[in-house]
C-alpha cells in the first residue's frame, strides 16, 4: 500500500514536439511550526500538510477508515548524525574524509534494538498493526480510531485539487518518552493513494525519433533559406552530442572514472537496458562495457505500473539515459541501478537505503522529484536523515533541478523541486551548449527555451522569439535556511525573498548540458506503431541528463583525487566558486543583447515523416523567471565544470 505521494521523473525532456528546524551546525531541516500540545507528548513537526487548512476541512475522517503509515525512526543521536555529515563533507574541517563504513555509521548513529522494540509495542497497544520493521521505519496499518490514539490527533477530510483526502487535524505527537525514538510519521495523509498492484512491467514505450536536417557539430550546418533571426541564418538543431564530446568540453582529460561506482535510482526497471547500452556504446564510440561493470539491484515485485499511476514504461528511457550518460562521461565506472517498485517516495527511498546500507556506490544519482509545493516536512525528514546517513560513508547524491523553469507556467506559482531542495544534496540546473568543430567548447547559456513557428508562407517566424517550452529548475525554498556552503556566494537578492528576513535555500547547485535541442544521443528499444519493436536512437535532454553527466563529471574528479570518495560534495564546489574549475554561465555569452536561437525540424507524430514536419526557431538563454548571470544564478549555479575542474581534485602534493 501506497503512503506517500508520487514522484515524476524531473527533467526528461525529448523535444517540444512530444506533449516531467534549523539547528546550528546542520544544514537546516524543513521549516514548520508545531500546534502547541500538553506536556506528556513530543510533537512531529511538518505531519499536517499546508493543504490541511480550515477553509478546506470537510470534518472528522470516519473512525473506521483504513490508515496506512510509516513511523520513521530517529536512531541514537539524530543531532549528532547531522552535525557529523556536516564536517566530514566540509574541507575546512579536522574530520573532512573521516567517512565512516556502514557498520560503523550504524553502531554510531542507527536505530537500536531497544528503540524498535519500545516504538513497536506502542504502536500494538494503539490498537495498530505492524505491518513490517527494518533499522529505519516501523509501518503499520489500522482505523482512523486507532491513528489518533497513537499520534494524538483526529484524522480530518480535507479539499484539495478539487478531491477529497484525510490528514491530521493538527501536528501528530508520540508520547514524551518516545520522543528521541521517533523521526517522523508519514501516511497520516492520504493525498494521493493508490494501491493498484502488478508483478510484471509492461514492454517497451512507445517510439520517438527526431527529424532532420541536422548538424554533426554546433553550427556545422546552417540554414539557407529560412527567415533569418537575430541577425543572420540560424544553425539547424544537433542530431545529439555523445561522450567524445562531452568529455571534451567538460575536462574529463584522460580520467575515466576507473575504480568509482555510480549508483543510479529510478522506478521500475528497463527490460532491454543491457542490450540497449551495450550497442549504444558500440554505435556511438564509447568504450565497451566490461562484465559486470553495468549491474542492477530490483526488488521483489512492481506496484503502481499503469500508465494513470506511475507510467511504469514512460521510465524506461529515463534509466536509458541515466546509463548510457554515465557510461558516456565516465566509462570505467562502475555503475549501479536501484530500481524503485513504483514512483512514490517511500519506494524511491527504500532504494536509497539500500545504496546507503550496503554502500553499493559513491555517486548517487537522481533525475526525478516533485515541487517543493507539494512536499510535507514529515517526507523531507525522512530524505534528509538518508542523505546524512549517506553523508557520513562518504557517499554523494546527485539531483536534477527540474524542467519547468520557476515552476509558474505548469503549477501556477513559483516553487524549487523536491528533494533537489535539500541542503543536503547536490542540485544540478542546466545549459544549452555550443560543442563546436574538433569538439572545441565555443559557450553555454542557462537552458530556457522559446519556441517561435515557421508561418504558413514561410516569411516569418510567427510571435517571434515564442512561448517558453522548458527550462533549468530553480529558486529560492521556502522550507529550508540557508547552509553554511551558500555564505557569502549566493547574493541576498536570491537567497532573501518573499519577506523573509534570513537567507534560505537556493537552487541549483552546478549545471550542465540540459536542453533538448542541445541534447544528448541515447538508444533504445521501442514500440513503433508499425508494430515492430527495436533498437533506435534520438536526442533527448533536460536536467535528466544534467544530473548523470555531473555524476559522470565526479567519478572524474573522485579519480584524479586518487580514489578517495568525495562524499557530499557542496562544500567542496562552492570552495572553487569563482575560480577557472567553472565556465561562468550566462544567457548572452556573445554578448548582451546578441540573441543565439537553432532551428528544429520535428516530425508531427514524433517517429516519421507520413504525418509531416514542423519547423520551429529555438531561443535560448530565457528561462522563465530566472536568469543566469555573472557569478551564481539560481539557472547554473556556480557554472559548468570547465577544463580546470577534473583537476582541481588532485591533491595539491601532486599539482
């Protein structure tokens, strides 16, 4: 059963022609405010939604209605856990690099058998049945009568989006002594839940292709009889980059990732991604894989596969590209995939722990997640607990930004992605990016796309530079503070909005190539409606892609440091912050007022010609809200890597 929300992939983007309490030495925890409640209980900050408001109150949930949750434990010494993956990730601490394996971070800061034992027979004496205990969670199962005897609160139904679901009336308690047991309870709400179950995944999605004509290169082939733009003859989109050419522009230098493992997680998995990869890498010049240097680890069964729940073939091209980018970057790394049962968080967190208690990579990463208007604190706990765990071993977690720009033009108002929000993970934005002749790096803009159509007579390029497509996620959070990585980086003007008196959050963190008529070239087997189903390859991109090439770009750097993890890795690339380890990305990099615009033509059913073309202008360097320029910008970040960044990694006895 199904007890938290679910999560998209963020950032897979193909192309416009197809329709994704702060405490003094942690990096902040989620803001919220508690009910004040008696003596005898210990309130669970953040388990009544904002949603849950008395506007939207429909009354008492009926006493016999089915509750699902997940009591999340908070270990021995949950301050301690933060404080340490603070200054083992921090290069100007003692402890910097002190990583801890999985049985020491567990006997230092895990959940004790004493902790389970207690949190479990209070629970049963609810009324509640326990479900299922591990060293992380207790989940049980029970009626809205037996939820408010343990969590000391009325289950209310409650409004939202127009349908109807129960939460706490008000912030859930445990009692006082359970207190330093507890984390947080997540499943008191139901918004949304579903709870359809199937053990097999369906095949291959449906087939896409891009049209042509194309360029091999930036700029290698211009168009000569279209409407000009922007002073002159626009280039026609890439056919995609591959690694060659990434490797190039970003540093990768001889490094190849030897001795790194990069784990990636993402729902469901891909039947033919062995295959896919193997001759992905044999087309397109990459080094072959090597036996088990591509691995996976999936669980037992599937859940929430229909295209209504989580789509569960809609995710085999994210892992496809996860992959081959990885590989691409960072060919000898090893790579890792976890698969989720489904898309909802507490699946996608259940992989995470298993990367983090079995230490099975030192790269993680993630091109997925939801808007932090949609996250509760008590989900945001919960993540940022596995983050520190993976923290203090040494291990790193990668997420992409998201695809919408500020977030308005899809969701009504602005809003950073979930759990890219976290302080304690590393937030990867992205560019559009110009690889020029002998894979030479000619400029990068933050990716923001507008999209003008060719007219009817072909004289014009109608409501010229056009509507906004997509665009690098980011932002200021309206939960998290500022971490101390961000002082005296990122400007005020960013970081304090809305009012707020102290600097919060902003995103992202790095960038790279993330637009989709910049994008890369993966392969696949598909589902073609011809009724064949084969191997194909297209251009994709979106911070989908932006994520595995910065995971790639770290297995690098993790190499030329001589194989020492890098762990949670902020603090370390805000320190080279303004130094030539980054290509300092802006929207006008030909100078201000010079627009850079491509020109795309896409096939109108998205695989052949039988339906026609479209033919369209792409602006860069607009994305929605945001900007990208001198210095950090909530677009890139600190910038890309550029060709220093690789080897500002070696220790400096080596320089």
């Amino acid at each position: 059963m199904r007890t938290s929300r679910s999560r998209a992939r963020a950032g897979l983007s193909l192309t416009a022609a197809l329709p994704l309490v702060a405490g003094a030495l942690t990096l902040g925890m989620p803001a919220a405010h508690a009910d004040s409640g008696p003596h005898d209980r210990h309130a669970l900050v953040g388990t009544k939604p904002q949603w849950a408001t008395d506007q939207a109150d429909r009354g008492t949930t009926a006493a016999s209605n089915n509750v699902t949750a997940r009591v999340y434990l908070a270990g021995r010494d949950a301050k301690g856990l933060a404080d340490y993956a603070r200054s083992v990730s921090d290069p100007k601490s003692a402890s910097y690099g002190k990583y801890l394996t999985p049985k020491q971070a567990k006997e230092r800061f895990g959940t004790t058998k004493a902790q389970i034992a207690e949190v479990t027979a209070w629970l049963k004496s609810s009324g509640l049945e326990v479900t299922g205990t591990n060293d992380h969670y207790v989940t049980v199962t029970g009626d809205a009568a037996a939820a408010k005897k343990a969590f000391g609160t009325e289950l209310h139904n409650y409004v939202k989006d127009g349908k109807t679901y129960h939460a706490p009336a008000k912030t859930a308690s445990v009692p006082a002594g359970l207190g330093n047991a507890v984390l947080t309870v997540v499943g008191l709400n139901n918004a949304p839940r579903l709870a359809h179950r199937n053990d097999t995944l369906p095949g291959p999605g449906a087939g896409f292709r891009n049209a042509g004509p194309f360029s091999t290169y930036y700029g290698s082939k211009v168009n000569t009889d279209l409407p000009s733009a922007y002073g002159g003859q626009a280039p026609y989109a890439i056919k995609g980059y591959t690694g060659k050419q990434l490797r190039a522009v970003y540093g990768a230098k001889n490094y190849t990732g030897k001795n790194v493992t990069i784990a990636i997680t993402d729902a469901f998995a891909s039947p033919t991604i062995a295959k896919d990869a193997a001759e992905y890498a044999k087309r397109n010049g990459d080094k072959a894989y090597r036996k088990g240097q591509l691995s996976q680890v999936l669980p037992s069964d599937w859940s929430h596969t229909a295209p209504n729940e989580c789509d569960a073939s809609g995710w085999y091209g994210e892992e496809t590209l996860d992959v081959e980018a990885v590989h691409a970057v960072a060919p000898d790394a090893g790579i890792v995939y976890v698969g989720g049962k489904s898309c909802m968080d507490d699946d996608l967190i259940d992989s995470l722990h298993k990367v983090v208690d079995n230490r099975l990579a030192d790269i993680v990463s993630n091109s997925w997640g939801d808007v932090e208007a949609n996250e509760s604190p008590d989900v945001a706990a919960a993540y940022d607990q596995l983050f520190q765990q993976g923290a203090v071993e040494g291990i790193g977690f990668y997420f992409s930004s998201g695809d919408d720009g500020d977030n308005t033009a899809k969701h009504g108002a602005k809003t950073v992605d979930s759990p890219a929000n976290s302080p304690w993970v590393t937030t990867v934005g992205g560019t559009s990016l110009a690889v020029g002749k002998g894979d030479k790096y000619l400029w990068e803009t933050g990716w923001g796309t507008h999209k003008a159509p060719l007219s009817k007579d072909g004289q014009n390029w109608d409501n010229f530079p056009g509507t906004f497509t997509g665009g690098a996620g980011g932002g200021t959070s309206t939960i998290y503070d500022q971490p101390f990585y961000q002082r005296n980086v990122v400007p005020d003007a960013l970081s304090k909005i809305n009012g707020t008196a102290k600097p919060m959050r902003v995103v992202p963190d790095i960038a790279a190539v993330a637009d989709s008529t910049t994008g890369f070239l993966v392969g696949q087997t598909q589902s073609f409606s011809d009724g064949t189903v084969k191997y194909d390859e297209y251009r994709i991109g979106g911070t989908s892609l932006a994520a595995p090439v910065i995971a790639g770009v770290q297995a690098l750097a993790q190499q030329a440091r001589g194989g020492a993890p890098i762990g949670f890795a902020n603090p370390g690339i805000y320190d080279r912050f303004g130094t030539s380890a980054y290509h300092d990305v802006t929207d006008h990099p030909l100078g201000q007022g010079q627009g850079i615009a491509n020109v795309r033509v896409d096939f109108v059913n998205g695989v052949d010609a039988k339906g026609g073309t479209v033919t369209s202008l792409r602006s860069f360097g607009g994305d929605s809200s945001l900007s990208a320029g001198v210095g950090y910008d909530n677009v890139t970040g600190v910038g890309s890597p550029a060709d220093n960044y690789v080897t500002s990694y070696i220790p400096r006895s080596r320089h």
